[in-house]
C-alpha cells in the first residue's frame, strides 16, 4: 500500500469511536520501517492565531486493522 492510498482512509478510535481524522504524514525507523502515522490535532487558541495545527502522532502498535476505508486505531484517554 502506497501513502495516498493510506492517507484517504479515516482513522477511528475504537476506545471512544472518536473519528481522528485523515493521516497527514508518516515516520519511518532508520530501517525505513513505518514507525507512526501522524492524523491532524486540534487547533488550539494560540496555533489558530498563528495558522498552525498540531498533528496527533500514533504509534504503529497502536493500530488494530488498516481495512478498506478506515485505519482502526486504539487509544485511551492518557493518550491524549
């Protein structure tokens, strides 16, 4: 699977089925091993200003299933 296959699917929290929203980027391992995936955060007063926006940074064992139209991820309330 190619990044712009991966970027066009929803990511789901399935803890509060929160829908996070569409990844914006990915990090890779210096194996070239996808290490995370980055979805857009929440704008805060300050970024808003600025037109900043902070990403949500999910690490790869966090996700559950990549299916067809959304990436299940699992994600409790500490991790934001």
């Amino acid at each position: 699977m190619c990044f712009s296959e991966l970027r066009m699917k929803e990511v789901i929290n399935i803890c509060d089925g929160r829908r996070l929203g569409r990844p914006i980027d990915v990090v890779f391992t210096d194996g070239a091993c996808i290490e995370a995936i980055v979805v857009p955060g929440q704008y805060s007063v300050r970024n808003m200003i600025k037109g900043l926006r902070e990403g949500i940074v999910i690490p790869w064992n966090r996700i559950r299933r990549v299916g067809d139209d959304v990436i299940l991820v699992e994600l409790d309330a500490s991790f934001f």
